[in-house]
C-alpha cells in the first residue's frame, strides 16, 4: 500500500480537488498497487501533533486552491517532506 498525504483543504466544489482523487484511483487501478489518498487539512497541520499525521504518509502532495485555511499548516507540510526525504509535488 502506498499512503498519500494530500496538504489541503478539501472542498469537494472545486474541481481539482476531485480530480486529484481521481487521477490517484486511476494510478491505483493502472499500477495494480493499493494507492490510499489522505487529505490533511492545514489547520490540523499547524498543531503540535502535525508531525504523526505526516510520519504516517509515503509521500505528499500540496494541493491547489490557495488561499489555504493555514499557511502555517502548508509550510510545515513541505518543511517535513524536505526534512525527512519524503518524496513530495505540488499542483
């Protein structure tokens, strides 16, 4: 199984944030292999417990859509996936 951390708020009114849930169950469904997306809202992300939430993710993906509801949230998303070589995009 492969855990994907998405750093964003999700709102399912915005079309690509739909499309990012697609596009990874069409990879699952091509690759054979069990993908598992995980939305991590960045108000969450901005809270002392943050680092667990993102310990448990394989690689992670800045959604689009700015503003996000913390900038704080997104930052420390991408300072882990730098600090910890945790494979990491953006859109």
């Amino acid at each position: 199984m492969v855990r994907i951390g998405i750093i964003g708020d999700f709102n399912p009114k915005h079309h690509t944030h739909v499309a990012i849930n697609t596009a990874l169950e069409h990879s699952s469904a091509a690759l054979g292999e069990d993908v598992r997306a995980q939305w991590l809202p960045t108000p969450e992300l901005a809270k002392p417990h943050s680092e667990k939430l993102l310990s448990e993710c394989d690689a992670l993906w800045a959604s689009p859509a700015s503003p996000y509801a913390s900038g704080e949230g997104m930052l420390r998303g991408i300072e882990y996936a730098r600090s910890h070589n945790v494979p990491f995009t953006g859109t």
